[in-house]
C-alpha cells in the first residue's frame, strides 16, 4: 500500500456525495453503538445482580470477585439498533449478507446464553456454529473458493471451498472465545479488527459492510468502559465471545472474497488472505498454540487450563490491562507494518513468514513461562528451579512432559 496513493485516493472519495452518507451512516452507526451499549450495560448489570448471575471466582478465573456476565446482551443489542435505523442503499448482496450474518448471530446469542446459564457440551456448541455458518453459506453463496495462489492453489472446487469456508467459521469463532480471558483482550483485538475491515469496505463502497463493522465497533468500545471499570464491571460471557468471533469471521470471509477481482480492482489487495490472518494473529495464533500443547499432551483441544498467552504475561506481573495493551498493541503493528510493506512479498512467502513467526510466538511463550518461574522464586533458588523445570519436562518426572514448556 502506498501511502500517498491512499491519501489521494480518500481525498477524491470525500468529493463524492455517494461515500460522503456511506461514510455518515458508518460514522453514525459507530457513535450509536456505543451510546446504546453505554446505556444498556448498567441495566444487565442491575438484572444480573437481582438474578444472581454472577460469574465466580475460580482456579483459572482472573478475577478475585463474583463479576456480572451477559455484556454480549448489551453489545448485540447495539450493534441491531445502530445497523438498522440507517437506510442503507448499496450492493444488494452486501445487504442480503449482512442480514443473513443477524441471523447466524442470533443462533450464537442464545446459544452463548444458555452456555452462561448451565453450561453446554463442545460438540453441540461446534454443531451450532456449523449451523450459523450455514446460513451464510448456502443461502448467502459466502465461500473461500480462491486462494490467490498461495503455495500454487488458485480456484478450488465447491466441496474444498464449503468445507474451508466452515472451518473457518469455526476457528475463528471459538479463537475469539478463547482469548476472552482478561479484562479488554477480546474487546479490544475484535475494536481493531472491525475497524480494520470496515474501513477497507468503506473505501471499496460496499456501505453494509462498513456500517456492520463500524457498528460493532462502537458496541465493543462502549462495552469496554465497563469490562475495565472497577466499580460497575461486567463480562461479554460466552454471549458476547460467540456473536463476535462469528462476526469477525464474516467481515474475514467477505473481505477475501471481495479481494478476488484484484487483478482488475486496484483498491483490492492480491494478498488479501494473508491480511486477514494477520489482522487476527493474536487470536489465530494463541489458539493454535494451546490446541497444539493440548493435543500433544493428549488432553482434548477444549480442555482448560491457564496456558494462554495473556494468563503468561499475567503470571509474570503484568496487569490486565498492560497484558491487554501489549497483545492488541502487537496487532495494530503487525496489522499496520504489513498493510505498507506487503508491496513485493508473494502469498507463499508471506505463508512462510507466519509459519516462522509463529514459532517465534511459542519460543517467546516458553521463555516467558520460564521467566514467570523464575520470577516467582526466591532468588538464591531461581536457578536450580530453572533446572528442575527443564529436568522434570525432559525426564518426565512429576508427570511432566517436555509439551509443558511451550
């Protein structure tokens, strides 16, 4: 991307009536949404606390108090009013997808609800999500059916493409959910992602792409002043973790898609996959990490524990939220430093990169687990606690395994 370039080219957008309301209502949508969740949180807040639905304090839980859940009410609600008081002129099938992703959306809502409620089997939640991806599917003909030639593959067939599609529906889904394990984290990586995608729409014209995304934007941002306040804080809860990462995914999806004309569009990216996994990095790669560890430890994928990336850096002293800044800060960078410097770089070798980088992302992980212990042992011992760690992975003693340090 050439800096000057996209100045130019935002500066001939603003002399066009057509962006000038598209840009109105996605600015709108945004300020909207936030209002609404600023206004909504405080009574979920109070019916949570009536009803006695409060999360509590547990072994991996990072909060020390019983803490108000159901926040995804609030944002959901926001992103609903914000998105369709707009009278959105723009590409039909834009607007068709953007309605059918309300109803994906909504099977997650309830679906997340009653997780927070009583709980619900992985399965059923992975069937559920299959469900909400459906929808966009074969009833929106939304597919990753061209791969920009990344390690020589450029159109697939129809069942490749389905398959690819809903898996990753599904990853990004239940990475979404994962993170969301401090104050911010999720909120503020799905802030820049939205953002991001949004404005590519926006720019590309495509108005209910943008006035989405810029929605459920303002919903996070309103949403966290609550999620980091201390005296009125509340969770999203597997009600707002689900219906975000399905959204994320949808922006995702469609923004590969749109990006396929590239050799005709020059507003479009050639490696428009690879930027979106790099918009998602932390998320992608935090998931893949503990799945990875998970199974090689031969436990299921969706078992639970604290070896995310934000329970490291808390377990070596950092807040929630200076853990939070550090992992969204390592977005808006990566997100920001590729966008200008992806110019000569091929898809396969940008694949290969991010396959580098993320074993990068493990030995850092690693180091920073054997940090935290060492952190956390009296000085005269940090040493010979530094040795039993690595002797008992090594040996296997203690039923450790050589996994545990990653």
């Amino acid at each position: 991307m050439n800096p000057d370039l996209l100045i130019a080219y935002i500066q001939q957008k603003l002399g066009e009536s057509v962006f000038q309301q598209g840009l109105y209502y996605a600015i709108m949508a945004f300020l909207v949404a936030c209002f609404v969740a600023i206004v909504s949180v405080p009574v979920v807040i109070k019916i949570t606390e009536l009803k006695a639905l409060m999360e509590k304090p547990g072994e991996r839980r990072s909060h020390t108090v019983p803490t108000p859940t159901f926040g995804g009410v609030a944002i959901f609600a926001a992103v609903l009013i914000s998105y369709f008081i707009w009278p959105i002129n723009g590409d039909p099938t834009d607007l068709y997808c953007t309605n059918l992703s309300i109803v994906g959306a909504a099977i997650l809502f309830f679906i997340g609800m009653k997780d927070d409620l009583v709980g619900i089997d992985p399965n059923k939640k992975i069937l559920f999500q299959l469900l909400s991806a459906s929808s966009l599917i074969f009833l929106g003909n939304l597919k990753l059916d061209y791969l920009y030639g990344i390690m020589g593959f450029h159109h697939i067939t129809d069942v490749v493409s389905i398959l690819l599609t809903c898996f990753v529906f599904i990853a990004l889904t239940n990475a979404i959910n994962l993170i969301d394990g401090i104050d911010g984290l999720a909120g503020g990586i799905a802030t820049i992602a939205s953002l991001t995608f949004g404005s590519w729409f926006l720019l590309s014209e495509h108005y209910a792409m943008a006035t989405m995304a810029f929605a459920l934007a303002g919903g996070l941002v309103g949403f966290l002043r609550f999620n980091f306040s201390r005296t009125s804080k509340i969770f999203m809860g597997n009600t707002g973790s689900l219906l975000i990462g399905f959204f994320l995914a949808f922006f995702a999806v469609r923004f590969v898609n749109l990006n396929a004309s590239y050799r005709f569009d020059p507003r479009s990216f050639f490696n428009a996959p690879i930027i979106a996994i790099v918009v998602l990095i932390v998320p992608i790669f935090d998931t893949l990490r503990v799945f990875m560890v998970r199974v090689l430890n031969g436990k299921s994928p969706f078992s639970a524990d604290r070896n995310h990336m934000h329970h490291i850096l808390l377990d070596n002293g950092l807040s929630h939220a200076a853990a939070t800044a550090v992992l969204c800060g390592a977005s808006l960078v990566n997100t920001v430093l590729f966008l200008f410097l992806h110019r000569n770089i091929s898809n396969t070798a940008s694949l290969i990169i991010l396959v580098a980088s993320f074993f990068a992302y493990l030995l850092i992980g690693s180091l920073l687990k054997m940090r935290a212990v060492y952190m956390s042992t009296h000085p005269r011992r940090r040493m010979a606690a530094l040795r039993r760690e690595f002797q008992n992975a090594i040996t296997g003693r203690e039923g450790r395994r050589l996994t545990d340090l990653l």
